[in-house]
C-alpha cells in the first residue's frame, strides 16, 4: 500500500535552515512527490515536484531558498534562510494508479 | 491571472446531497485533467476524486466511492463535485485544484454536515 509518512511537527529559527523528511512506503522507492505548502487559513500553494533522482520542478515564483532532493525512499523539503513567513503546513503528495492521488499527513513547521 | 474559485458549499442534514462548482479561469481548462480535495477541520489534506481533462477517466477515494460523482463542463472551464448521501464526517473545506501536480489551488468552499 502506498503510503507517505511526514512527522507532524518541525522547528527551526528565524534566518536558519530546515529539512523536511518525507517517506514512500517500502516498494515504492522510485516514486517522485510533490510539496505542498498551506498558510494559516489559506488554500495550500504548489512548491516543486522532486525525482527519485533529487532533481525538482519548482512552481513559478517559488524562492530560491526553497529546494528539494531525495535519498532511498526519502524525499525533502529544505528551507533556507528561514522567514517568518515560512511559519505553515507542509505536505508532501504522491500518485498511485494513474489519477489517483495519495497525501502525507503534513508537518506544521514552527519558525522561533 | 491562473485561478480556482469553489463555490456551493453549505450547510446540510445527513443523508442530503449538495453540489459543489469550480469555475476555472486565466488557462486553457480542457487542456487539464482537476482534483477535489478536502480537509476536515484540524486535519490534514485528503484526496477526493479526480478526472481527466477529456472526462475519460475519473477516480475516487475509498470513502467517497458510490456516494460522490465528479464531472466537468469543458465548455463552461467549471469542475463540479455532486456528492450525495452525505455523513458527518464529510465536513470539510472543500479546494479544487488543477492537473496532475495539483499546481493550483483555489481557496475553497465549506460543507457542514449535521442535523
């Protein structure tokens, strides 16, 4: 069963970096995914696409700060230069049998 | 400007239906296959349904299969969600987003389900 696993909380503080950690279910390891980010109250917002490979497409005016990369059945999400701004939901989202879309549980990241 | 906007949501008695629209604007509709997405309150992102760009092909979530119908109307770049039977724990906000990257959202509409 294909499956994402996020943890539910991250921190990090205000001009730092963070890394996200996304995880495929076993067997699904050459899966690509996609970030998602959500703002307090506001619909979530596309943040890039990331290979099996590590390589990403990022959505159109998505900063530099943010990037993606992957290792094994892990994808990421890093954070750099931490903004308040950043302070929001995080998850990451895959594709099983063709239209079907699978979520991860999200991770709410806190910026100190 | 690229934009989603959810309209129809309510609130409904269980066992009710409710329609929910996206009107599509600012990019080519038909050239787009469309999900619905929902998330209770206080929880994360669920995955609903999807369709094709040509309505070809559409596909549910396990606990909204038999009870939910996506369509779309190419010519009026609008998505709906007919969703019948409804249950309490079909309260959410529900968005509409737009092919197979979820690439873009809209801000979604909210359906309560309670007597």
């Amino acid at each position: 069963q294909l499956v994402l696993t996020q943890s539910p909380s991250a921190s990090a503080s205000l001009g730092a970096s963070v890394k996200l950690t996304c995880t495929l279910s076993s067997g699904h390891n050459n899966y690509a995914i996609a970030w998602h980010q959500q703002l307090p109250e506001k619909g979530p917002r596309y943040l890039m696409k990331v290979n099996s490979d590590g390589s990403h497409n990022k959505g159109d005016g998505i900063p530099d700060r943010f990037s993606g990369s992957s290792s094994g059945a892990e994808r990421y999400l890093t954070i750099s230069s931490l903004q308040s701004e950043d302070e929001a939901d995080y998850y990451c989202q895959t594709w099983g049998t063709a239209i079907h879309v699978v979520f991860g549980g999200g991770t709410k990241l806190t910026v100190l | 400007e690229v934009q989603l906007v959810e309209s129809g949501g309510a609130l409904v008695e269980p066992g009710r239906s409710l329609r929910l629209s996206c009107a599509a604007s600012g990019f080519t509709f038909d050239d787009f296959a469309m999900h619905w997405v929902r998330q209770a309150p206080g929880k994360g992102l669920e995955w609903v349904s999807a369709i094709t760009s040509n309505s070809g092909s559409v596909d549910y979530a396990d606990s909204v299969k038999g009870r939910f119908t996506i369509s779309r109307d190419n010519a009026k770049n609008s998505l709906y969600l007919q969703m019948n039977s409804l249950r309490a724990e079909d309260t959410a906000l529900y968005f509409c987003a737009r092919d197979l990257d979820l690439d873009v959202w809209g801000q979604g509409t909210t359906v309560i389900v309670s007597s």
